[in-house]
C-alpha cells in the first residue's frame, strides 16, 4: 500500500432473502416524499414494485414516479428527472433497478438542487456537487455495477457520441442498498451473464495496474476465483441461490473503492467499452468483454509479469517449464475459453458496430493513465479492429 | 452468502505517511474539550505525543488526558478512565496507541453517561449502550486487532480471572481512524510478530467454519497469503514500509466485519487465548499463537475438506497423490514452522502459565459455537495440556 489515500464508505446494506424488510429501518428516516425511480416496468411484472409500494404506503410515504430509465441512461431522460424530483419536492430517492438506475439516482441527486446543466458541469467538467444533495437508497434488481455502494454515475449523450462516468464522493453514495439475490432470478440469461463480466472487468481494471506488493491484488485473486466459480454454477442453475448471493457480493466488493485503495488502476477496457455503447447503444457488460481480449493481447507484453501471476492464481496454470510469457497467454487464453463458454459476446460486430463508425468510436475512447501501457490513437484503432 | 445481514462500517480512515493530517480534517467536527487517552507513554519517546497534541492545539482544542492504558486493559482502568471523561466533559476521546488502547476508548465512551458498572453491563451482561456515546477517533501506533475500525472492545477483570470482549454496534465503531504506517515502526520485534499472529487468527477464526461455498473465504485466503507474505519481509527489514502498511490494512480488513458476512465464525482460540491471559497477562497474539496449533490439531478431522483447502490455497501444498487428511495435516505442518520461523511462542509454559493454572484457564474459557467441533471441557483440557 505504497499510497497515501482515505477510505470511507457508509452504505448500509441489507443483504439476503428478506433484505427488503430494511426498508423498515431506513424509511423512518428520511421526510415523507419519496421519489421512486424504476426502468423499463419488469419489476410491475415480477412483483418487486408491489412490495415497494407496499412498505412504502405502511411508512406512511407519499410516493411519485420516475419510471423509464433506460439501460443506458441518456442527458434528456436526465434532465427528465431532475424535473421530476424538483416537482415531487423529493426527501428520498428510491432507485428500484440495477447499475443504471442507481446511477441516474445519484446524478437526479446532485442535480435537483443545482441550476447548472448536469450533464456539463458533472460528466464535461467533472465538478463536484455544490448544493444540497437529496438521499438516495437502492433496491438491487440486476448485479454488476457497484452503484448500490458506491458514488459511480454513467450517463450517455447521444448526440455528443460519449458516455461518461463521473465517480462521486462519499456523501453521494447511497445511504443504504437493499440486495436480495432472489431479486435478480428474472433477468434473462444475457443479462446476469453480462453483470457477470461486469464485475470481472471492475476487477481487472484494477488489478492490472501497478508493479508494486499490494494486498489489494491479493483480495481480487479472492474474489475473482469465487466470481469464476459461482458464475459457472449459475449459468447452470440461474436459481441457484448460493451462487447467485456470492455473484451479487462480489459485485458489490469489486467497486466499492475498497480493492482500488493504494493501486493506480487501469479501467481503459472501460474507456473503451463505453466508447463502443456511445455508438450502439449496446449492453454495458457485452461491451466490455468484446473489447477485452483485444486489450489485453496489445497490453501484455508491457505487463507480463502480472499476466504471468494472473494465470497461475486466478486459473491455474502450472507455470513449471515455462516462460513468464508463455504463462501469461496460457492465462489469457483460459480466459477466452471461458468467456466463450458462459455465453459472453466476443466481438463488438455482434453488438452492433460496423466499420462505419470505427474512427467515430476511435475519438469516443477516452485515455486513461493507469494501466501498462498508454495508449495513443494508433494503439485504440489496432485494439478496436481487432474486436470487429 | 447463504446467511442474511446487514453491514454498515462508517469510519473514516486516513492512511499512509502523512495520515496524521487527517486530523486536521476531522477535529473541526467535534467540542473543544478532547480526552487523550495513550498507555504507557512511548508515543511520548516516539514523538506521536508531541505531534498530536500540537495539532490539537492548531485546532485549539482543550486537551484532558488519561494515561497508563495496559496491554490489557482492566475493569478497574476503565472505571477510572470513565471517571476522568466525565471529569473532562469530553466532546471526543482521542486514542492513541494500539488495540488495547482504541478498544478501552470504545468502553469508556458507552460508559460515560450510564450508571451501571461497565463491566457488569457490556462484558457480563452483553447489554447494548442505551446512553449517549462520546464519539472515538483511533491514532494507531500498533497493528493486530483491527479495534482502529470495528466494534470490538476487550476488558480484563483479573479478580474473576476473566478477559471478555464485547462487539458493539456500528454507533461505536471509530468516527476516525490515522493509520501510517511509519508510526508502528518503533515497536519492538515481540510486540509485531504477535500483532502479525494476532492478524491471522482473526482471519482463520472467521475461515475455519462452516462447509459453504462464500465469497468471504476466498478473500480471507487473499489476505492470509498477503500477511504471510509481508510478514516475512516485515520480520528480516521492519523499517520496510511496504510490507509494514500491507500488514496494517490487512489487520483492519481482517476484523471489520467484513470477512465475517455470511459466514458461521470460530472464534475458540481467542476464547482458549483469552483465558490464558486473564491468568498470566500475557501479550494477546503470543496466547494464541501458543495454543492455535493443538487446537487446530485437535478439531482438524472434524472439518478436514476445509483444512485441506487451507493448505492448497494458503500454503501451496501439492495435494496431488495425498488424502485430504494428509494434505490438511500438511498445511497445518507448514504454518507450524512458518510460525516458529518468524518468532511466535508456541507454548503457554513460556507465557507463564503453570501446570497449578489449568484447572483455572479451563474454567475461564468460554465455549463458542460456530466452529468444526463444539468443545466440552474434557476437550478444553486435553487441548490445553498440549499447549504446555
């Protein structure tokens, strides 16, 4: 832990088949509007927004609506909120969805009481909020993100091609997060496989990053052996309650600052996966994992010797006879072979880019610093060709 | 993550060379009137004294003190330490030291506006604070007990000859913790290896339970393989600062409530650990660093799939043409000599403890529940005659 750095992190979770029941200790807290924030209405259909509403009205809480949030949630549906919450007078945000509407919670959040454009001042400018900021809790319906615990926010403007994530502070975190694994049984295959790669690729982004002796590195190795292990079990059994509980805490520990503290970290296959959503609009894991492989073929070489432990501890390859090199690709190429096996998509043609759009994608792609190695516009149009 | 619960850990902390300033960050929250509390004044000899007081003073703070906190802090202390708080009317109290300081802290601070004897309520009676709670910041001068970020506090009563812990909530838990690493150089080789054992009990208590499948055990092998491993360079280079600030962030992860999410916990070595001090005041990491290995030894059939799994993952064992017992054994073996390699005491004999003592230990050790095997006192007995 060569760094100096702060660490704080005061959600609240409930965790486990009646997590929801928190809501009972959470609610007295806070005023009597509550605005709720939902997506696309699948949690009408699997009954979660019954109960919601439920425990709410049993508060005594007067409830408006936010519903609609998409995937990716955009600039207007923003500003959309915003509206929204100002008009409701809100003394609580209740985001009820996954990554995406815990997101657009927290940028609804800084924004209700601010008169500056949100997307300029926090997503352009990266500014941090100056104004009062409304509460937010979470009901967790999808895995993958960490925004049940942390201060991330992603928003895509389509206009300007970019989709960017602007990482709060602490007083922006949710102030409690409800996480029953049950809760996230529904979501079709696609979607938990997707979460899945998600919460591997927060890890990897921080973990490939540094040269130095952290126990932070030795955490992820952990947690990303459980990943691997519960996520093989899932694909099998969707069901399978275990292993859907583990999926969901490892998500949350993979993005909540705690594995990042005293590392530089990387989080260009980020950059890069956001950049490919700008222009498809495509599922955030999926582009993730297409552009992954590519990245980490072009990086290795800058990196070998974290490539080479990555293999042995995290998928096992017997080192013994080898080079660090040798060990490194056999590493990668575990990988590969699992990602293929549990459903993931491996090229950003089947997300929906066509050549076409290659030098737009190209200038979308911020450049981070962290990693092994910097990349330059050449570096991003070889990696990205390479994930067609 | 078969159980469910909750988590919430809100302390603050402040890590690395320049920790100290954090104080200048967190004092400004607090009433001018701060209680000191330090033990037996080498952060007078080290120059932490001197710093703190000085940034107190910047902050223009009135200072109190309560000095002479012993490695085990006693009922009688904590009377008077409660004594000096009310005395002082303090707005925060300040520790400053190791675990044993911070965890004395934490009584005094749920004692000082209650009538009841503290160690009647807290540590006999297992009763929660129903009185005003001065708030706690941690200044950490020694690594091991993780107190700097959870609720643990542990209170010695040499009368009844018994040394109890009790876990309060997280309205008790350090608003603050200065965590630099440089700051636990001073202390002498005894004192840090029994902080480094103390570190991988807490671990393996919290490890050696339960035949789930959890997220927690595959980081609590993360952090045991990082201890170990910054142990050994701590040990030959103390001064190295790396392998010190790993140490340190490994003790407060290892005891924070984290790793324990989900999962059953042990916790019968402090138990058996505990009774030995509360009989000859022996430096806490050394009583369980004496009386881990015939414990381990002796309930090892009773979990041998997990003991096996400890030895492949932990210390590398290669399993391949070996029983589960054999390998299990084998690792117990390898964490054997690790342990007498960096300078544990592996006997109680050597921590005073007399062939007279051991119907009293016996009698002083609290039988937990959540491990491989439920002990008897015939157990209890035959576990602590091989510890002589």
């Amino acid at each position: 832990m060569l760094g100096s750095f702060t660490y704080c992190n005061p959600t609240k979770l409930y965790f486990g088949k009646d997590a929801l029941d928190g809501l009972n200790e959470e609610l007295p807290k806070y005023g009597k509007r509550v605005l709720l924030v939902y997506g696309g209405g699948s949690i009408k259909k699997n009954g979660i927004y019954g109960k919601v509403v439920e425990i709410l009205k049993a508060n005594g809480k007067e409830i408006y609506e936010d519903a609609g949030v998409m995937p990716n949630p955009t600039h207007e549906k923003l500003n959309e909120g915003v509206a929204l919450a100002r008009a409701a007078k809100a003394d609580l945000i209740l985001a009820v969805g996954g990554g995406s509407v815990c997101d657009y919670a927290k940028a609804v959040s800084v924004s209700v009481n601010c008169d500056d454009d949100p997307w300029e001042k926090y997503f352009i400018n990266f500014d941090e909020p100056t104004c009062e900021i409304v509460p937010v809790g979470c009901v967790l319906t999808m895995v993958g993100t960490g925004s049940e615990m942390n201060g991330g926010s992603v928003i895509t403007n389509h206009k300007q091609k970019l989709k960017i994530g602007h990482v709060f502070g602490e007083n922006v975190f949710p102030k409690f997060s409800v996480m029953n694994p049950e809760f996230t049984y529904s979501l079709p295959e696609y979607q938990m496989v997707s979460g899945i790669y998600d919460i591997m690729c927060h890890i990897l982004e921080q973990y490939f990053s540094g040269t130095d002796d952290n126990t932070s590195d030795y955490v992820m190795e952990g947690l990303l052996r459980s990943l691997i292990h519960s996520a093989d079990i899932a694909v099998e059994n969707p069901a399978d309650y275990e292993a859907r509980s583990n999926i969901m805490w490892t998500a949350t520990w993979a993005l909540n600052t705690f594995v990042a503290k005293g590392k530089a970290t990387d989080w260009m296959v980020h950059m890069l996966g956001q950049a490919v959503a700008a222009h498809t609009d495509a599922t955030h894991g999926m582009t993730l994992a297409a552009v992954s492989m590519p990245y980490y073929r072009y990086i290795l070489p800058y990196g070998t010797e974290k490539f080479a432990r990555y293999a042995v501890a995290v998928w096992g390859v017997n080192h013994e006879g080898k080079t660090q090199t040798q060990t490194a690709y056999e590493g990668l190429e575990r990988m590969e072979s699992w990602m293929k096996k549990i459903g993931l998509v491996m090229n950003i043609t089947e997300l929906g880019a066509t050549p076409e759009m290659l030098d737009g994608i190209v200038n979308s792609t911020k450049i981070m610093t962290g990693g092994y190695k910097v990349l330059d516009g050449k570096d991003i149009r070889a990696i990205l060709k390479a994930s067609y």
